[in-house]
C-alpha cells in the first residue's frame, strides 16, 4: 500500500514586507488547530525571520542538515527539526546569513522528500529573490501561496510572475491580498488589482486582521491564530484561515474560492 506523503506549499511574493512570515506561522497554527503535523522551514536564507517570530532557541537550522548530508553525517531527519507545540515543528534559516549562500539547491529537493513523508504538511517561507533555491521551491511544491499587498510595485510585479506562471503552464498558485500589513491605506480597488494582475485574487485577509502589537506577539512567541480570544475577536479572519487551510489539502469540496 502506498504511503500517504504530505503537501509541500511555498508563500511566496514578488516584494518584501507582505506579511509572508506572519501569514506562514499563522496558518501552520492553523493547521496545528486542526491537528495536522505541520513543519515550517524557513528559507529566508539571509534574514529568516521565523525562529524569531516564534521565539525558538536555535540549536540546529537548514544549513546543519544540509553540511551534515554532504559530510555524511546525517542521522535521521527529525533530529535537526525544533518542536514548537505537539503539530507544530520548526526547521530555521542559517543562523549566521553568510552560511546561506552555501546551501546548494540540489539539497532542497532532499530536505523536501523527507519533509512530506514526516509531515501533513510541509510550509516553505521564502524570501522574495528569484534565486536557484526559491525557484526549485516554487516548481517542486505542491501548492503556492502567492501573498500581495495594495501597492504599485507590489501589484505590478505580481502581474509579471502570474504572466510567467500563466506562459509555463503552471497552475497550482492561489493568490491572497493581504490587507492586515497596514490600516486604511487602499491604493488600488479590488477590480483594479484583478485587471492588473489579469488573475482572480482568490482571498483576502482583512485589515480586521492588522496587529499593531505585533512585536508583543513576537516577543512572547505565540501564533495568534492559536490565541482563544484572537479565534473569537478576529472570528472571520480565523473562518477565512480554515478555509484557506482546508483548501490547499483539498478536504473541503470546490476550487479555490474567496467566499
């Protein structure tokens, strides 16, 4: 019989400062509420911000796994991986940046085989950068969460990416306006961004959803979403993360759809 192998999903956006750290961790809680095995891995190589946002003590990162596999002296996957909470597991970027750029892409796909046979899912956080690692990401995930914001660059890049996915053929991404980075600072209109970007947007996170106590949260390391009192303050923004969650492991019948 077949082993049933996780879904590997990669948030990825064409500009910094989209929210993609605080949209991963939130929905990992999310997953981990659903009781689903989740490992976050933070490709962010050169300025991670996960192991920070959920206050981990980094003993081991992405670069010890891949300098252990090229010396031969891996042991088994789970030993470079931090527990957060029973669901939740972490796996950081380099501790040291400079240690980033010696990651090579081929050991990606390694760490991405064992992920998914460990996990329910697996959430790749990336940076914005076009580099070998991210674009080995983007082709071997099994989903892609593209994260944009209401600006000009933002959009306008976004439209260039989904014209790229649109010329390869590649259909596995869903699109998310993130509206909770900032307050009452629209540029564009939801019909404008959709002409510019020639693609749905499939959800939006509301600016219901905007913390402008973020840093508390970071320095006591917890998910919001996991927060009782977040779950029923913010109850359509927590319903809106379900239903993104449960759609990308396809347990909930329809296609991608903002509802």
């Amino acid at each position: 019989m077949a082993i049933k192998k996780g879904k590997a999903m990669v948030v990825f956006s064409t500009k910094g400062g989209v929210g993609k750290t605080f949209f991963t961790i939130n929905l990992a809680g999310v997953y981990s509420f659903l009781k689903k095995r989740v490992l976050i891995i933070d490709l962010d190589l050169f300025s991670g911000g996960i192991a920070l946002a959920l206050d981990i003590n980094q003993k081991k990162d992405v670069y010890t796994l891949v300098d252990d596999l090229n010396n031969n002296r891996y042991t088994k996957f789970n030993d470079y991986v931090i527990k957060y909470n029973e669901e939740i597991d972490i796996l950081p970027c380099p501790k040291d940046p400079r240690l980033g750029s010696k990651i090579e892409k081929k050991y990606i796909e390694i760490i991405m085989a064992q992920a998914i046979d460990n996990y329910d899912v697996v959430l790749f956080d990336t940076s914005h950068s076009f580099n070998d690692i991210n674009l080995t990401v983007l082709d071997k995930a099994d989903n892609i969460i593209l994260l944009l914001t209401n600006d000009p660059i933002g959009v306008k890049n976004m439209k260039s990416l989904i014209s790229i996915f649109r010329d390869t053929e590649k259909a596995n991404y869903i699109t998310i306006l993130n509206n909770a980075t900032r307050k009452n600072k629209d540029i564009f209109s939801l019909f404008d961004i959709k002409n510019i970007i020639r693609n749905n947007v499939d959800w939006i996170i509301s600016n219901a959803f905007y913390f402008k106590d973020i840093d508390r949260w970071l320095i006591r390391g917890e998910i919001p979403l996991l927060n009782k009192k977040i779950q029923r303050s913010r109850k359509l923004d927590f319903e809106r993360y379900k239903k993104i969650a449960l759609n990308l492991i396809k347990e909930e019948k329809g296609i991608f759809k903002n509802e």
